[in-house]
C-alpha cells in the first residue's frame, strides 16, 4: 500500500488477503472495528472471522473487485454487519496477486458535510469526487457514483487505491499527494473501462486544490472528463498522418497493399484483407466498373492475431466473389459498404463460401466493411476491414476515415501498378535489345550477365561481341545515363550505330569520335537546344588473335581489368576520354600486347558503385573475384556479382563481359609479299594452292584460286606497292586477304553488257561468304571469307 499519514489507519480498516484466503496485513482501523490485533489474525484464514463460515469465499476467482456486507464476528463475539469493498491487486515484482479489503469506520462516514464540499459538488458539471488533506474520500456526486457502481455513502473515508486495485489509481494517488505538497493542479490522460461500461473510454482525470479562505489546501476536488470523442479524432489524424509517410515506401504492389493493412491493423479494424482485380482476366489493365462475380486476387493481409489464422484466402490466391458479397457490391457501387457478418443474407453466405462463414463464426467477427480502392478512375480492387474483437461496429466517421486511408493507398496501388508494367516493358525492350546469345569467335572465349537496377528502374547498359575479319573481333560496353524506355531506346540506337561502325572497321578512337557526333544529334533531337540531353560512356576494343594485338579506346567508361595466365589481376592504364556527347574532344587509344589466355574483364559503373564500398575498394574487391578466372567464365562471372552486389540488388544497371584471348598458330597463317607486276599473278596463284594442298583444303582450291587472281590482280592494277596477300584459315573459315599503300577502297557495281571490266568483285562477292575492305595506317585491306564446311 501506498505511504499514508498515521492517522488514516486509524480511520479505515484494512485487509490484505492472499488467493488461498490467508490474512497477510491488519492494520489499526481493523483492530478497531473487529478488536483482534495484527497479532491474532495476520497468517490465518479470513475465513474465520466471518460469524457464519460458508463453504466458498465472496471473492471469487478471476474477478477483479468486490462489494458487499459481510457478518463479521467480534473479538468480544458480537455479530457485525459490515460493508466491505474487495480490489484485487495485481502482481508486481516479487510481490504475488493480493486482494485489498476496505472499509471506512462509521465515526469517519458520519461525518457531515461541510460547506465547501457542498458547493464543489452542485457547482461541478461532470463527475466529481471530494478528497480531505488525508485522501480520504469525503463525497462524491450522482455522475461519479453510476460511473463506478458503488454506493456513495458506504465510501467515504476511502482512498483511491482502496476503490480500485487498477495502476491508474495507484498512479493518480502518487499526483494527488504532489497536489496536495504543491498546491498545483495536475491532469492525467487513461484509457479505461469504468465499472458501468461496456467498453473502454479516454478520460481525463483533473486534479484541483481545495483551498479555505486563507489560501491553505484542505483538500482536492477530482473531476473526470470523457475525451473519447477527442481521443478517437487524434486516432484518426494520427492514422492519416502514418498512412501518408507508411504507405508507398517502394514501387512494389504487394508491399505497398501489406503497408495499408499494417497501417491500419489494429487501430481501425482486427484483420484487413487488400484483394486487387486480376489485371490478366481485363487484358492488363482493371475495368473502371467490375461487374460480378469478381475475380480478386488476395495481396496482403493483417491481423492482430499472429499467422492472421482468421483468413481463408491466402496471398496471391484467386477468388472469385458473386454478387450479393461486400466485396462484389461495393466495387459495384464505388463506395463502402458496411455490414454485420454474415452480411446481406446470411442463406447466401454457406451457397457461396461454407469455409468462409465457418471462419467467421469461428473467431467472432461482427462486423465489417468493403472499402474499393480506387485512383485516377481506375477500380483497382477492394479492401475488406473486420472486427472481431473489439465490439463496436464500424460508424460513419471509421467510413470516412477508411476511405480517406484507402484512397491514399490507391495511388500508391496504382503507381506501383503502372511502374512495374514499364519496368516490365522496358525491361523486355532491354532484353530484346542486347544480344541473346554471344557469337562463337576463334579469337575469344566470352560469357556475360545483364542486371536490371534493383529500385531505379531499367537503364541503358549494353555489351556485345562483334566479329570482324581477319578472324578479329570487337568488344564494347556502354552505359546511357537515365533509366525507363527512353535510356533503353538510346541504348538501342547507339548499340546500333556501333556495330554499323565496327563493320567498317574504324579504329576504336575513330569510332568513339562517330559515335560522340551521333548522341550530340541525339540530344538536339531530343532537348532542340543541344545541352547534352543525351549523355552515354563507352568502351571498345579490338583484338587480333594472329598478332595477339588488343587496342582499346574509351569515353569517360570505367577501365578494364586483365588477368594475364597465371598472374594478378590488375587495371589497364588506359586515358579515359570524355563521356559521349560533350563534342570536340579528342580520344585515345591504347594498343596492348596479350599472352594467349588472358581474361578482359569489361563492366559498367553499376557493378563498383555502391553505398558499402568506395570505388578504390570496389576495385579491389573485383580484381579480387577476378583472381580465380582461369576456370570457367561463367562462374567467374557469378562470382563477381555475388562479390561486389549488395544483398538487394544494384542501385544501376549492372553489364559485365568477360573475355579470354585466344591465339591463332602461325601454322595456320601464310603471308606473301606481291611483286607489282601482273605476269607474276600465275605464281602467286601456285604458291597459294600449294599452300591450300598443305592445309589439306583443296576442296577449297578452285574458288580460293580465283579470289586470290582477282583480288591480287586489282591491288597491282589499282593500288600502289608494297603488296602483301595473307591467307588465314580456321575449322570453318579461309580468309584471303591482300594489302597496299593506296587509301582508295574498291565498291561492287554491276557491269554493263559491253564493258570491259567491274566484273571480278561481284564475282568475288558471288564466291565467298563476305567480302570487304578495311583502312589501316598504311593504305587499306581487301578481305574476303570463304566458308569451308560448306565447300568440303
């Protein structure tokens, strides 16, 4: 018990009982009234001071207060009719659960009334109590009485711990001594169920000071005040306020439909479903009026009951609701529909759904109401909001506030909604945009892996694998700023534009001077001002596998990574060049000599830049998950995304190309130098089936014989010496390719019927599988590929 002043023992008699019936306190009021001392009673039953023991006590279990009279026996064995009130005291600590026995001695309940309780009580307008210096109950009005069920004139002398074995009297006992040291009032907020309610209410407890005319404290006057009203409206706000900052955190449907039932669990309802129209039956976009039946597919779901075991339907389950059912009938009607469960005509609910009714039934629920979640005049599904806990059904202002909720989530719904169908659309642009499978070249083993941005959306990240000829290939990879079908679209045309650019073998700096001139048009098109709306980086590289020669040039991209045979992965020093689309920049290239087995690791910034790791340890990290490159790319791959990508995915767009060089034998490579002279074709020719003989591919003499005249022939007719012819030959392919200092390229045109010449290079191109020419620092290349296993 609370500390009190010595004199209230004496004034109020005091018991505390244990669950088993045992007297564990006595104080002096009650030796008063019954004459035993602490002495006498304190460890036995308090059975037996009742004057006529009975077989059960009047405290029954699970019951949290008392109030009767009792015929208690004198220690002098008079009989004694006395009006007790029993509180149960909950377990604190060590301390277990205790009943509070109370009773206020008649010489303190006959005391009269004094004025100024009179006045406090007829002046209060809600219900009031009135407390002396001691915190003794002196008088209390009708509004206070009903609210607590007890009878007014057998509680006074009382304090408010022995009305009450709840914390909020203990609590407000503490502030009513602070009151009565201090003179200062005091308010105090709980949310309670008074004796004579059915339900919880807010209230407002106030404490006041009661001075004489001389300003002295004799007393307080409490005064409770019902705030429910108030506290419901705070709820409210308070819902709309956490609605607006909980709900639509990401672009995920199904999180943004659980947000709205989290937010709304269990301050608004006991369980809320969230059920969106299956965009597939309407062709991908929700009807703006869905007739019934309705086919719902269950999002989310809450309850405040763990597993939410009051639901039938489970997430991404189908159901389909008829006519008749909340959920029909308010998507029919476009607003809430609110009803007691089972709703509408309860026949109707075993014909449609028996598991659902019985569930119901199961748990209690009373009551419910069907919100449609509806945005930009698109019905996206319906909210279904249950009580079965709480007894109160739903009202008009729980509507209103339902549907400000669910409206707000709707957006959220239907943003998440049109952001997936374009990420889902620009993602499959994306796809359809970069190469499906990688060519298989006799100059590199490669192996690749495209990953979209976990929450930014698809970007405009590329790669590719370009043959060339001369059994070359090239590679690039490139990165276009922004994200959304606009960057893939971009990626698409420049991706474009580099392999129409590769096919006329330019020099990798030259081809990132093109492609710099295309995205600056790119960005007038676009902006109309020429302010760069365009941005892109850019890396290409070109190798030889029979020089073993790799030049690379790039725009503003991230630097390779090689991992030579057996060495330490490292990054190419290579100069950098400004991003495509600034405009009159220079760019560099490097020109690199690689062993046969060499891995090129190219990649876009997505892959190092993250918020766990600055880019000097991103770098190492990935020379890191390179050093094991000697297997296979494919894993190696994997093991660099899963190295350097957070657990969530990437904030970009994420492109990584993987390459391992391959040489070709000299063996399988013949060059001769060509004197300028016309009558020495015949020669060359024999040199050439000979050599064809030694490769065991003369099947391929005739057509090789006369490409080789033709193309030998042109060079010393139309270009300038030196001259070299260079055959090469793979499993599939025989190239013959002849050089000359002379920068004019031949082009292919059909003769007439009495021309002379303009005959051999359409008879060239009729001939072989591709033909072309190519410029080199020193005058251009004729080539042309003959395919073998179709020959053999």
């Amino acid at each position: 018990m609370s500390p009190v002043n010595p004199s209230d023992e004496t004034e109020t008699a005091r018991a505390v009982i244990d669950d088993s019936g045992t007297l564990l306190e006595w104080n002096e009021g009650a030796r008063r009234l019954l004459g035993h001392t602490a002495a006498d009673v304190v460890g036995r039953p308090a059975a037996d001071l009742l004057a006529e023991p009975g077989p059960h006590t009047p405290l029954p279990p699970g019951s949290e207060r008392w109030n009767g009279t009792l015929a208690l026996r004198h220690r002098d064995g008079r009989v004694l009719p006395v009006w007790v009130l029993a509180n149960r005291r909950a377990a604190t600590g060590d301390r277990p659960a205790t009943w509070l026995v109370a009773t206020p001695l008649e010489s303190n309940a006959e005391q009269p009334d004094d004025p100024l309780i009179g006045v406090a009580l007829r002046q209060s307008p809600c219900a009031t109590m009135i407390f002396d210096d001691q915190l003794r109950l002196r008088g209390l009005n009708d509004a206070m009485a009903r609210l607590m069920e007890l009878p007014p004139a057998r509680l006074r002398g009382l304090r408010p711990t022995d009305m009450s074995g709840r914390p909020e009297n203990a609590e407000i006992e503490e502030h009513m001594r602070r009151v009565l040291d201090t003179g200062q009032g005091y308010d105090m907020e709980a949310h309670l169920k008074a004796a004579s309610e059915s339900r919880a209410h807010a209230w407002l407890a106030r404490v006041a000071p009661l001075r004489d005319p001389g300003g002295q404290v004799r007393g307080l006057c409490v005064t409770a005040h019902d705030l429910t009203e108030q506290h419901r409206a705070r709820e409210r706000l308070q819902l709309v306020n956490e609605a607006s900052v909980r709900i639509g955190t990401t672009l995920d449907v199904s999180r943004t439909a659980q947000e709205l039932a989290d937010v709304c669990v269990p301050v608004l309802a006991d369980l809320v479903s969230v059920d969106l129209l299956d965009g597939q039956e309407y062709g991908g976009e929700p009807p703006a009026v869905p007739a019934p039946p309705v086919g719902l597919r269950r999002a989310a779901h809450r309850s405040i009951t763990e597993g939410c075991p009051e639901a039938v339907t489970k997430p991404g389950q189908l159901d389909t609701y008829p006519a008749g059912t909340p959920q029909a009938d308010s998507l029919a009607a476009g607003h809430a529909v609110v009803a007691t469960m089972p709703p509408g005509e309860p026949e109707r609910w075993p014909e449609w759904d028996a598991a659902r009714l019985r569930r119901a039934r199961e748990y209690g629920a009373h009551s419910t109401m069907s919100v449609p979640l509806q945005a930009r005049g698109t019905t996206l599904g319906v909210a279904v909001f249950t009580r079965f806990r709480r007894p109160d059904p739903f009202t008009h202002d729980d509507v209103l506030l339902a549907e400000e909720v669910t409206a707000r989530a709707a957006v959220c719904i239907d943003n998440a909604r049109r952001y997936s169908r374009e990420r889902e659309t620009t993602l499959t642009l994306q796809r359809s945009l970069l190469p499906r499978t990688l060519p298989p070249t006799a100059a590199v083993e490669a192996a690749s892996r495209y990953l979209p941005a976990a929450r930014s959306g698809v970007g405009g990240d590329w790669f590719d694998v370009i043959p060339l000829s001369g059994m070359r290939v090239a590679m690039v990879v490139g990165d276009v700023v922004g994200h959304g079908i606009q960057a893939s679209a971009t990626m698409g045309r420049l991706r474009t534009a580099v392999r129409t650019l590769a096919d006329i073998d330019l020099a990798p700096d030259e081809l990132l001077t093109h492609l710099d001139d295309l995205v600056l048009r790119l960005s007038e098109e676009t902006g109309g001002d020429g302010t760069g709306e365009v941005g892109a980086t850019c890396l290409y590289a070109v190798y030889d596998p029979v020089s073993r020669r790799c030049t690379l040039a790039r725009a503003g991209h991230p630097p390779p990574v090689m991992v030579p045979p057996g060495g330490t992965p490292r990054p190419i020093d290579l100069p950098s060049g400004p991003p495509l689309g600034l405009g009159g920049l220079p760019f560099e290239s490097a020109d690199l000599l690689l062993p046969e087995g060499t891995v090129l690791s190219f990649y876009t910034d997505g892959l190092i830049e993250n918020r766990r790791l600055d880019l000097d340890a991103a770098q190492d990290l990935l020379c890191t998950a390179l050093s094991g490159a000697s297997g296979s790319l494919d894993e190696t791959c994997d093991r660099v995304l899963h190295a350097l990508l957070p657990p969530g995915g990437a904030a970009d767009d994420v492109a990584l190309l993987l390459a391992r060089t391959r040489g070709l034998p000299a063996s399988q490579v013949a060059t001769w130098d060509v004197p300028s002279d016309p009558s020495l074709v015949a020669p060359i020719r024999k040199q050439v089936l000979d050599q064809l003989a030694a490769w065991s591919l003369t099947e391929a003499s005739f057509t090789a014989e006369l490409v080789v005249s033709e193309l030998v022939t042109n060079a010393i007719r139309y270009g300038a010496p030196p001259i070299r012819l260079r055959l090469i030959h793979d499993t599939a392919t025989l190239i013959c390719e002849v050089s000359d200092t002379s920068h004019t390229a031949p082009h292919l045109r059909r003769a007439k019927t009495w021309d002379e010449g303009g005959r051999g290079l359409l008879l060239v191109a009729q001939l072989t599988q591709r033909w072309g020419s190519r410029h080199t620092a020193e005058g251009k290349t004729i080539w042309a590929e003959l395919g073998l296993l179709e020959g053999m």
